[in-house]
C-alpha cells in the first residue's frame, strides 16, 4: 500500500470511526470509542470468515454522488448487545435480530451514514447521500454471504469498537467500483503520467516586453452570466421550528398524542434553511388555509449566494 493509499484509508476510516463514535454514544448515552485500520482485499468467501457464527450485514445503498452499496459487517451478538444498551438496557445479546431491534439498527446506520457523508462530502467538494438501509442477519457460511455480497472483491476498513460492556470489530466492505469512485471524488484516483516536454530551441535573447499593471478590482463582482445558469436549480426550503435529541428507546416509545418538547420559546423566530443553510427568519401564518411564511429577517442577497455554495 503506498502512500496516497494509505492517507485515503486514514481519511475514510476516520470519518466512518468519528461518526460511530458519535451516533453509538449519543443514542446509548454511554461513551463508546472507535479506531480504524485499513485491512485487506476480501472474496465474498473470505467476509464470510471475519465472525465465527451469524453476522448482521448492513447495506448502504448510495443515491447521490457515488453509485453502488456499501457494507457493514457485525457479530450478530454483539449487534444485538448495542441495540439493548440503545432501548435502555444494559446490554444484553440476543439469539435474533427482528422487530423493533432490527429498526433501531437500521435507524442507527441511518444516522452514521449520514454523519459519515456529511464529512466525506466536505472533502469531496460535492454531496453524498444514500437512499436506504437494509439489515440482514446472515449464517457464518460461505455459500450464504455470496448470495447477499454477489461476486467481486471488498475492500475491508477494521473499526475496534470498544466499550465498557461490548467489545468487536465492525468490518466496512467497499465493493471495487464503489472504492475507485470514492477515490476519485477524493483526489485520490491514479495520477496521470505527465510527459516529457521536448528541448525548447536555441533562441538569442531579447529584451522583456513592458508589462502593464492589470486594474485592481476595488468590489465583489459577480458574473451575470453564470448566475443567469443557476438560477433554475431546485434546492431543499426547510421551515425549522425547533429541535430536540432523544435515546432510542424514547423514539420508539412515542405514540399518537406523544408531546415532543423542542429547544425554542413559543415567541422566538421561526428559521428558514436552504440546502442546510440559515438564510432567514419569520413567523408561521396561514393562507388560504394552509401554513405559510411570513419573513422578517433575511441575510442580503450576496450573502445568500455565497452560504450557498
């Protein structure tokens, strides 16, 4: 491995550590600590021999900025073990993944993708997203993987996850096409072979050309032009009323009538997020029987612009 490869999987394996990291704590309330370590090219058969009964298989299907699924791969003990410390217990295993627990797992790897793209987008300069998480509790034989990983080869990103009552290693499967992509996006695809430049000839030396002083730009500008090609690209208008954070367990207690208490006094300003981004703040009103919003506060428009980029 040389080392552009190896500063990647330093990056990658960070990423994906730091946002476990965070979500596994975060929703069991307990303090959980994740190191990385690039690992080796993997057959299907070979993930297969990575836990030695039944593992839990969780598929990230990508939507946006790169194609293709990527795979975490789990003891299911151990699986289960974070599931009951995230619905409040103490961290008990079970014989099966199903139900509610398989929900909160999923929810879970939501959550760490999620985080895990956020950083990996800044990166890249571009937006990663993925569109769903599948959960599969899998037999420790080969035959059984092939079937769920298909054919190719995977390579493995090792987190030692550790904490006071569970400790494993969760695997991260990056099938070939999905890695070479990321790569790319990354800045760290193959660098092309720059070529030799012929011998420039002989030549008599002249005197240097006057040069002029370009003007010096005394303003922002703005290219009419290039703004004229943005203007008709959809983004996300959220209207935020508050937020709040909760354990697993609560999120799975909720029910019809449930009152969700979030961090904004009744009287304070309602935010406006373009693309993830506060751009201005208003009040809720009703128009035509349907909620609207009435701005109050608003950043200027070369501000908008440029917390959009």
């Amino acid at each position: 491995m040389d080392a552009r490869d190896t500063e990647f999987f330093q990056k990658t394996g960070s990423a994906f550590a730091e946002s476990m990291a965070s979500v596994f704590s975060m929703l069991t309330g307990r303090e959980f600590q994740l190191k990385s370590a690039p690992g080796e090219l993997l057959e299907p058969a070979a993930v297969a021999a990575l836990h030695e009964g039944t593992a839990v298989l969780v598929k990230a299907n990508y939507q946006k900025g790169l194609s293709g699924t990527l795979i975490f791969s789990l003891p299911l003990k151990e699986g289960t073990m974070l599931v009951d410390l995230m619905l409040g217990g103490e961290g008990a295993s079970a014989d099966e993944l199903v139900g509610d627990s398989k929900d909160a797992l999923a929810e879970t790897f939501n959550q760490v993708m999620g985080s895990a793209n956020q950083t990996l987008s800044d990166l890249a300069g571009e937006t990663f997203a993925i569109a769903n998480v599948e959960i599969l509790a899998v037999a420790p034989e080969a035959a059984a993987f092939a079937e769920h990983l298909g054919q190719g080869s995977f390579q493995d990103i090792a987190l030692a996850t550790t904490q006071d009552t569970l400790s494993t290693t969760i695997h991260i499967l990056f099938p070939d096409l999905l890695l070479q992509q990321l790569k790319r996006k990354l800045g760290f695809g193959e660098v092309p072979a720059v070529p030799a430049q012929a011998a420039a000839p002989a030549t008599t030396p002249t005197a240097p050309a006057p040069t002029r002083q370009a003007p010096v730009a005394t303003g922002p500008t703005h290219d009419a032009g290039n703004l004229e090609l943005l203007l008709d690209i959809q983004l996300p208008v959220v209207v935020r009323m508050g937020q709040t954070e909760m354990q697993m367990g609560e999120l799975l207690k909720l029910t019809p009538g449930s009152i969700l208490e979030l961090n904004r006094s009744a009287d304070a300003p309602v935010e406006l997020l373009v693309n993830g981004k506060l751009i201005a703040k208003g009040e809720v009103v009703v128009v035509d029987g349907n909620f609207a919003f009435r701005i109050t506060e608003i950043d200027t428009r070369a501000a908008r612009i440029r917390s959009l980029g």
